[in-house]
C-alpha cells in the first residue's frame, strides 16, 4: 500500500487563489443583461415594406402603400398624410426630410411633419440606381457597380468614390461617419472618401447574421437562432449578449444612441443592455 502524504494548508491556499483568479477573469461579476421593452401596444409594424428612421421617429410605408411615423418613445403611430406610396423603391433621409424614389425613376420629398410631398427629380431621372445611402448626411448612389457622391439631390453633379466595387453591398449599417456590409457572413468596414474596403474580424464570424445596425464602435447583430452579439469595431470580437429572446427579430436599427427591434408579428421594441 502506497500512502499520499498531502500538505492540506497548501492545497488549502491553492484552492483561495484560483477562486480568486476565477472572480476576477475579465467578463466575470460583470455580466450584461438584455431587457426588451414594448414600445407602444399594438402589433402595428407586420405588413411594412420600407422602413427608415430618424431623429426618434420611425418611418414606415406599409403593403397598402401608405406612410406611417411612429414615435420611438411614445409608440404613437399615425399616418402621414394622404398619398399612398404603392410604387416606391427607396426611402430615405437627407437634410431632416423624407425622401422617396419611385420605381419611374423620379424622386418626391416628404415633409416630415405634414406628409405634403414635391416632386424633386422627374420621371426617368434616377432609373439606372441600383442602392441609396446616406451617410453623414450625405447622399450617395451607386450605380454599375460605382458608388457617387451627390453634395446636392442634382442626379448630374456627382462625384465617384473609389473603384467599381460595389456591385454588391450585402447587409449594411451606417453611423454619421462610418458605412459596414456584411458580405457572405464576413464583415467590411468601407471608407467614404476613399471608397477602400478593409476586413474586420475572420472570414464568416457572422454567417448566422439576420440583421443589425452600429452604436458607436459597436455592432449589434441578431443571429440565427436566436441570439444577440456585440462586436467591437476596432479589433472585431465578439460576445454574446443574449441567446434566447431574439428568435422572431427580424429588423434591428439603431436611432439616436439607442437599440431597437421589430418583430414578427409586427411588434416593436427597444433593446436595453445594462
């Protein structure tokens, strides 16, 4: 028989230690929690085609062709104005003022506050466009493959970006400074004066992706099957946030600092990360 001779007030002081190290590995005692709060309480965003927001206000054109303005902290929803937008390709914002194209080729301008609309551009003007951005509150197209700067909405007075690389751009987010596609589940940071595209992360980090939008310097995507992450922008980690209550997310978009999230079912809400 073999006996063990075993110092317990040694293994005593190992076990302190590495409970200690434990506590105080980076994440440990400071978990995130993810809180969906209802805004508004009816399910009035399920037939929505077009959506864009600003300013704490969310714009909506539904299948019937009407535009809706829902308040981002009230939930109030009404319609703005009368016209019904049943042929509309883009919606946007430039200037604080709604923009639509129109599958003619025209582009109309929508006051946000009366739903009166103008015509900007005639029809045929803008055909050949294949995407509208904004970034920064500037206005850019692309177009076979290049992207343009408009410093007016004059389709003729056009500057191009970089290279023809943009045939594609695959899920985008903006912030007022910066544009990021995700593009076969990897992830691109594009620089708006140089048109230049640079990696960020592995290749593919995001192929479950459904949908996100950027705070900041961070991303926030919703993934199959149900989970929220968090990627730092600048060295393209990542960490789940939530693995369970984004399963019916099918819309994400970032307004004024903040998260939010349209549902199936026409739900809304925002995304609070404490």
């Amino acid at each position: 028989m073999i006996y063990i001779h075993t110092n317990f007030s040694t293994v005593k002081h190992k076990i302190i230690v590495l409970l200690l190290s434990l506590t105080l590995l980076p994440g440990r005692g400071n978990t995130q929690t993810v809180t969906l709060k209802q805004i508004g309480k009816e399910t009035v965003l399920f037939s929505d085609i077009y959506v864009e927001w600003f300013n704490h206000n969310l714009y909506t054109i539904e299948n019937t062709g009407a535009l809706y303005k829902t308040d981002l902290v009230t939930g109030m929803h009404t319609r703005l104005g009368k016209v019904t937008y049943k042929h509309t390709r883009f919606l946007f914002v430039v200037n604080a003022q709604l923009y639509c194209m129109e599958d003619d080729g025209s582009m109309n301008r929508i006051d946000i506050y009366s739903g009166e609309w103008t015509i900007v551009s005639p029809i045929g003007t803008w055909n050949n466009i294949n995407r509208v951005l904004v970034v920064g509150n500037k206005f850019y197209t692309t177009e076979n493959g290049a992207l343009y700067y408009h410093p007016t909405m004059n389709d003729r007075v056009k500057k191009q970006i970089g290279e023809s690389d943009f045939y594609t751009l695959g899920n985008y987010s903006k912030t007022d400074t910066t544009l990021h596609t995700l593009i076969g589940g990897t992830l691109y940071r594009i620089d708006m004066n140089s048109g230049k595209w640079n990696k960020i992360g592995p290749n593919k980090a995001w192929k479950f992706t459904r949908d996100g939008d950027v705070i900041g310097n961070k991303l926030y995507t919703v993934e199959t099957p149900s989970s929220l992450f968090e990627t730092d922008l600048s060295t393209g980690i990542r960490k789940q946030l939530d693995d369970t209550q984004f399963k019916e997310a099918r819309l994400v978009f970032a307004d004024s600092g903040k998260l939010y999230a349209i549902f199936s079912g026409g739900l809304l809400y925002e995304i609070v990360i404490n």
